[in-house]
C-alpha cells in the first residue's frame, strides 16, 4: 500500500475506504480514453490528477511543480494494469479523506468523474465475473 495512504488511515478519522465488489473493468477502448485524459490532467500541468500504474489520486488544487505543495489529497482509486486483460484497467478500492468529504466526494461521484473520461460511470463498468469457491474437502 502507498505510504501516503497509510499516513491518512492512521491520523485520519474522517478517511472513507470501500472495496468495489465485484471490482469495475474499465474495457480497453475506455481505459485509453481514460489515461489520456488523466495524462491533459496531471497536476504537475496544472490539472488534478495524479495517476500512476497503481494508484489514481485526485487533488484540490495543482501541484506546485513536481511536489504537492499546498494541494489536499481528495481522494484515490486503487487500481490494476492489465487485467483481466492485457490492455483493461481493474478498479477494485476507492478512498475518499476528510478533506475530499468536505469538498462532497464520495466513492461514487470519485469514480464516476474518472471513468467519466472514458463514458463510463461506476454502474455501468462493466464487473469482473466472481466465481464460486472451490468444493470443499469431504470429511471422511
């Protein structure tokens, strides 16, 4: 887990985490559109989104430079490159802190606005299959 996550769940009381179950699959065409997107977006250009391979964080403000400076972490969506297919992005917890609740996040409305630069939105992404579990040994 990234250390600033760690930090916000420790000193944090207001932090807000959901796991999405089943986890949203962003299909190819969209997870493109997505990270293009996200990359016009980048705090460090003036945007609001820093997004790595992992983690997408959504901030107040732009960076200043290459630090945060004084912009407040709203809020991140952990995610996965790659899978379950090579070129889809898998969505699987949301964090919201106290500063991204003030400012009326949620992990709906966080979702939603980043899949929104690929047309989608948290209900209609489509859902990994969840299988059941495997049988269970007979006793004897």
């Amino acid at each position: 887990m990234d250390e600033e996550l760690l930090i916000f769940d420790a000193l944090d009381d207001g932090v807000v985490t959901e796991v999405i179950r089943p986890a949203a699959i962003v299909p190819e065409n969209a997870a493109r559109a997505i990270l293009f997107e996200m990359s016009m977006q980048d705090v460090r250009a003036g945007g609001l989104w820093h997004a790595q391979p992992t983690l997408w964080r959504r901030y107040d403000t732009p960076w200043e430079g290459q630090q945060p400076g004084a912009a407040r972490l709203l809020g991140t969506l952990q995610v996965a490159y790659g899978t379950p297919t090579r070129y889809a992005i898998t969505i699987y917890r949301v964090t919201i802190t106290a500063e991204g609740t003030l400012h009326g996040y949620n992990v709906n409305n966080l979702t939603d606005e980043a899949l929104g630069y690929g047309g989608l939105t948290l209900d209609s992404c489509p859902r990994a299959q969840l299988q059941p579990p495997p049988p269970r040994f007979p006793r004897h």
